[in-house]
C-alpha cells in the first residue's frame, strides 16, 4: 500500500514520540539509575512450552492495564561498564525517578507480595483481582486484598542499603575487588505504567545460555505486541550485554 502524506506524518510523529524514551533510558543507564523489571526466562524455553512462559509477561501488563501501577515489584539496577548478571533474559525498562522505592539489597532476597495475612499473592489476569496461595490445594485460589506488603529473605550473600548511591558504590567497589561479574541486586518498588521505557533483552547472561541470542530476540515481538495492544504504547528495544555491562538500542 503506498504511503500517503497522512501516513507519512503519523510514522514520523510516531518515530518522535518514541525518541525522548530513547534518550531518557541512556541517560538513565549512565547514570546509574535504569532499573530493570526482568519477566521471561528463555533458558525454560528448551525445555516447557513458550506460552506458559508468557505467562509471568500477561500477569503483569494485565495488572499494568486494570491498575495503571504495580506494589513490591522486584527490580535490579543497571551499572555501565561494569559486568552484572540479571533474573531472566527479557523484561521491562523503567524510569526509577517515576517509582517509590521500597527496599534495597546488595543480593537476592526473593521478596514476594503478602496480604495481611501473611499469604503470598498474585494478580489473577482472567478475574482481575489478587488471589492468595491457597495451603491445601497448593495453588492462588483465595479471593484476597493486596495493599503492598512484602516479605523478603535476607541472607549472607543480601544486606538492605538506605540508598541506590549506597547500592551503586557497593557493586563499583566489589568490582574493583574481584573483576567479576556481580551477582543480580534487588530493589523492591511501586512502579505506574508510565515508568516503562522500554524492552530489554539480554545477551551473555549465563555461559549455558551462548546460542539463544536468536531464540531471545524472537519472543521479544511477542512481548512487544502484548505491551501494545494493552497498554497502548510501542516500546523501543535494548539489548544489555551482562559481561561488558553495556546497553544498545536494538535496531527496529
């Protein structure tokens, strides 16, 4: 179909909206402040059906869609230049400036929302509510209210920091120790829709992973598509490199 004035001006106007995102994440990423939301793991593709994979992706942008924001949401922070291991291989880039910052910590703590009363929740996609785990079936089938708590698990590897300078300083300088790649950190925060910037995909995540770069970046349509088709914003992609610390638009 050939291309009209009007068309023209909406791809153009479309390109535009999506530049400042672009700069805001670089800007963001050198300066020590680009969180990452981390949703799907390819590793299990090997090995379960994609679908099911989607599955933690759908979870959350439905939740993004009904409540226009997430509480206790995990998240790690990015460091340039500097090698650092993620949760999963494809996720969410976000403005920490848009966020509440609810905890911070050197290490995993696997932090995972609570109800009051005490029971581990999630967002159910098809009922649009939060369901909590049920002890006797093993599974979310408990009608429940979420207003934000979070249990975590600090360990020897794991301490809470005041600060994501104090976080920032703590990876800089265990770097300078070991010259190696550090282990994810964890940041729990409240993060609305509007923080999103981006998608982020990884490569050299793990050493058993070398090969899946293709198979990476050929869900990320997927992901891509759901994000806008539910929440109505087309995201740019990035690719952060775990071994060089380093992040570069992908082209579209």
């Amino acid at each position: 179909m050939p291309l009209t004035s009007e068309r023209v001006a909406q791809n153009v106007a479309a390109r535009e909206s999506i530049a400042p995102k672009k700069e805001a994440v670089m800007a963001s990423f050198r300066s020590g402040k680009a969180l990452v939301k981390m949703l799907y793991n390819c590793e299990h593709s090997r090995r379960w059906n994609d679908s099911d994979l989607l599955e933690r992706t759908c979870r959350e942008v439905s939740e993004l869609k009904h409540n226009h924001y997430l509480k206790a949401s995990s998240m790690s922070v990015l460091m340039p230049d500097i090698p650092l291991s993620v949760f999963r291989d494809i996720g969410f880039l976000i403005d920490m400036d848009q966020c509440v910052v609810r905890g911070i910590f050197t290490g995993d703590v696997r932090a995972i929302a609570i109800d009051k009363e005490g029971r581990e929740v999630k967002w159910n996609p098809s009922q649009k509510r939060y369901m909590a785990m049920n002890p006797a079936t093993n599974k979310f089938d408990i009608r429940t209210d979420f207003r934000g708590r979070a249990k975590v698990t600090v360990n020897d590897t794991s301490r809470k920091v005041e600060s994501i300078t104090e976080l920032t300083q703590h990876i800089s300088q265990q770097f300078q120790i070991d010259q190696s790649m550090q282990n994810h950190n964890e940041i729990v925060v409240n993060y609305p829709a509007k923080s999103i910037q981006g998608i982020i995909v990884t490569r050299n995540r793990k050493p058993e992973l070398d090969g899946l770069d293709d198979t990476i970046l050929e869900i990320v349509p997927s992901i891509k598509g759901m994000v806008e088709k539910q929440l109505g914003v087309s995201l740019p992609v990035f690719m952060y490199d775990c071994v060089q610390g380093t992040l570069e638009e992908l082209s579209r």
